[in-house]
C-alpha cells in the first residue's frame, strides 16, 4: 500500500511545494477530509497526473483513501479543528501536531 505525500510545515516537502508548486489546500486539518488525498501540484507531478496514478493504484488493489477511525480519533480531530480554528495558526498547528502524535503513539489499535 501507499498513499499520498502530505507536507507539513517546517519539513523539505512543504518548502518545495512552497517555492516549486501550488497547494490546493494549506491548512493542515483539511487534509484529512480531501479524497482523494491530493493537496498540492508541482510542475513534475500535475494534479491530474496524481490523481490518474491514484486511480491506477487502486485497481490494482494498492491505494485506500479511507481511515479507519475510532471515535476517539474523531473527538481528537474535531478537537484539533476547533483550536485551529480559535487560535493562531503558528500556535493551533503545534498542538495539531501534539495531538497527532499522541494519538499515533499512544492510542491508535
């Protein structure tokens, strides 16, 4: 299986995109409701040649766009898009972080 890049702030691939390509959506919580999971485009990899290389993986059995989630995940994500959406976003998106990593540490099955 593989999925999508998701670059996220403060790491190469965010740069990249930042100064090579174009983001369809920024704002780190909204890529977890996009599907298929494209976000951003550069001039190498089009947003159409993504999403006909996603359709591909998935008739070959390769690619999921869907989350299996508890509903504990979904109170930590609608958490998170409520700081997100009150806060700054240089601080909402450290505690974005934060609880990401705590949930994938400590409570994913």
């Amino acid at each position: 299986m593989f999925y999508s890049v998701l670059p996220f702030k403060g790491t190469p691939q965010w740069d990249y995109v930042s100064k090579h390509g174009m983001f369809i959506f920024d704002v780190i919580h909204h890529y977890h409701s996009v599907k298929p999971r494209i976000v951003f485009e550069t001039p190498e990899f089009s947003y159409q040649e993504r999403l006909e290389a996603i359709n591909l993986a998935k008739k070959a059995g390769y690619y999921s766009d869907s989350n299996d989630r508890s509903p504990l995940f979904d109170l930590g994500r609608d958490t998170a898009k409520r700081i997100q959406n009150t806060l700054p976003p240089f601080i909402s998106n450290k505690i974005y972080l934060l609880l990401k990593n705590f949930y994938r540490r400590y409570l994913k099955r």
